[in-house]
C-alpha cells in the first residue's frame, strides 16, 4: 500500500502539483494528502463535486455524457480529472467516481468505482482505471482512497 507520506515526497521530488476532484470518496483523497506535514508545497486543492450537475457545471464534464452513462463512467472521471487540473491550476489531477454503497445505483453495483487521471505527460491526457471493490461504505471509500494514491504514483512513475 502506497502512503500519503510516499505520494507527497513523489510529488515534491518531481516538482509536481496535484489537485482532486472527488464523488463518492468526499474529499478523502485530498484530506489523506493534506494530513501530510508539508503537503501545501504539492497539494492545490479539490472539488469535491458530489451532485451529479456540479460535475457538468463545476469541473466541465460533457452534460450530454452525463445525460447518456450518468456519472459512473470511465469518461466522466477522466473529464473530472481534467476539469480538477484545469479550475485548480494542477500538473496532474486524480478523480474518483462511482457507487460506495450500500445499494447500486445508476444501474452499477455498490463497489464499482472510476478512478480518472490527468497529466500532460499521459498518452491523450487523462486515462481511467475500472475498480470493483468490495466492502460495505466506508470500505469501498477508503479502498478508494488507497487505489488513488497508487494511481498518483504509478503515473509519477511514468514522468
């Protein structure tokens, strides 16, 4: 498991500003950074963009994309991701999207989560990860939280 202290030496080490744009995690993933002595040297900010319109209105996703999968959609977490870069001033931005449960919704099963990320240096941009995660609420969220971080870290990685 990657740590929050690991992500913000990553960060720092590489000269990289992050941002987050958060559903179903709330804002977790940022407060997991920001618990970090020294995170405001990397951490920008977050939008935390839990009502479905806000993702349109706030971060730029694509409302007909909205309208067609709903929020729980590889698109749409990239465009958040994208969308966090853009408004937070970020080099690379994590999203989280998804259903933490306990029941499914939009037509996916509690546990399915969106992770999307976005970078200059990423092929296109921005790229997404399909997790299913089990777990009642509160182990879905923070099991995203964790697959976030390594995401952060596995796309430092490629810099």
């Amino acid at each position: 498991m990657v740590t929050p202290q690991e992500v913000v030496a990553a960060l720092r080490a590489a000269g990289v500003l992050v941002a987050t744009a958060e559903s179903l995690t709330g804002g977790l993933v940022c407060a997991a950074l920001v618990d970090v002595p020294g995170a405001s040297t990397v951490v920008r900010g977050a939008v935390v963009a839990y009502a479905t319109e806000l993702k349109a209105a706030v971060l730029g996703v694509d409302a007909d994309r909205l309208a067609a999968t709903g929020p729980v959609d590889g698109e749409v977490a990239e465009q958040m991701a994208c969308g966090a870069r853009r408004v937070l001033g970020a080099d690379l931005a994590v999203a989280t999207t998804g259903v933490a449960g306990p029941d499914a919704a939009d037509g996916h099963p509690a546990g399915t989560v969106y992770l999307g990320i976005a970078a200059d240096w990423l092929p296109g941009g921005a790229r997404h990860r399909l997790l299913a995660l089990a777990g009642d609420r509160a182990q879905v969220r923070a099991a995203s939280v964790e697959r976030a971080l390594a995401e952060v870290m596995a796309v430092l990685a490629l810099r």
